[in-house]
C-alpha cells in the first residue's frame, strides 16, 4: 500500500479485538512515528501516555461516554506543556499545532501496522487528568484507542468534499 492508499483507506475505527494484545514492537514502532513529528523549532513538547494495563483502562475508560471504547486494549494519549512550544511574536502558541501533528502521525502509523484508532478529543478533561495523575502544567490534547479493528467491522466510505471546494491556486 503506498501512502495516498493509506490515507485514503484509513479510517475512524469504533470496536475493537479487546483480547487480541499489540506486540511490543509493533506498539514501539508507531511510537516511534510519533516521536518523529516536526513541531515548531523542534521544541517537541509533547508526552505520549501508553494505557493497557487493565487497571489504568479501567480508570480512563469513564473519561469517555461512549461504551465502544471499553473495548481498547491501549489507548495512546498525546499531552504537552504550553510552555515548552514556541510562541510566535504576536502571541500564537504552536502546542496545539505540535500535539495535532503527532497524533496524525501516531494515526497513520497505527493504520500502516493493521491496526484501527479513533482521534477522540471529547472526554471529560479533569476526570482524565486525575486518573492519569498529570502534573498541574501538563494539558491534555487528545487520545486515540488503539487495537485491532473487530472482525467483520463495517467501515463506511469517507464523505469528503470536492478538492475544486476546498483548494484555491493563487
């Protein structure tokens, strides 16, 4: 498969194998995509948080209303610290942008390896913070579960818009 495949192919997964493990490497390699992310100045202010043991699942688990994440065997968090980006002169902070570029690629690398993630950024941000037990100075920015899409999962064709609607040569 070559990359515009990927993308084009990669989709939003909402079950899971919840008894099927990710082998160690496999797991190191797409953290590896993650860690290889450009950010602003290279300042890299990013953590990335590994759940799977079931006692943490359990904890994160509640952060989320929806059910179909129980059944994760890992979910991969991306955090950061606002004062560790850079900031451009009139003020911007680039976490944001540093934390979405990881995660794309903690995404796309989870597709590449056969394994499906869901970007998820609606989650009840303090209960999650207490379950991880952040640092006060650590912001959380999103998490996806990771895992082996269930057998027989129906994946719908993405609805994009027209490139004509969304591209403008100037």
């Amino acid at each position: 498969m070559d990359f515009y495949d990927l993308v084009t192919a990669r989709s939003s997964i909402r079950n899971y194998e919840s008894d099927r493990p990710i082998p160690e490497e496999l797991l190191k390699r797409i953290l590896n995509a993650g860690r290889m992310a450009p950010s602003a100045c290279n300042r890299q202010p990013w953590r990335i948080k590994v759940v799977r043991t079931p006692e943490m699942l359990q904890k994160v688990y509640p952060c989320n209303a929806r059910d179909w994440i129980k059944t994760a065997p890992c979910i991969l968090i991306v955090t950061g610290e606002r004062e560790s980006a850079w900031v451009r002169q009139d003020g911007y902070n680039s976490i944001e942008t540093d934390l979405g570029i990881v995660m794309d690629h903690l995404v796309l690398a989870a597709a590449w390896e056969g394994l499906g993630t869901c970007w998820i950024a609606a989650f009840d941000k303090e209960m999650l913070k207490r379950a991880l037990g952040m640092k006060e100075r650590e912001e959380l920015f999103a998490f996806t579960p990771l895992g082996y899409p269930a057998p027989n999962l129906e994946i719908r064709p993405k609805s994009r818009k027209p490139l004509e609607e969304i591209v403008e040569f100037l």
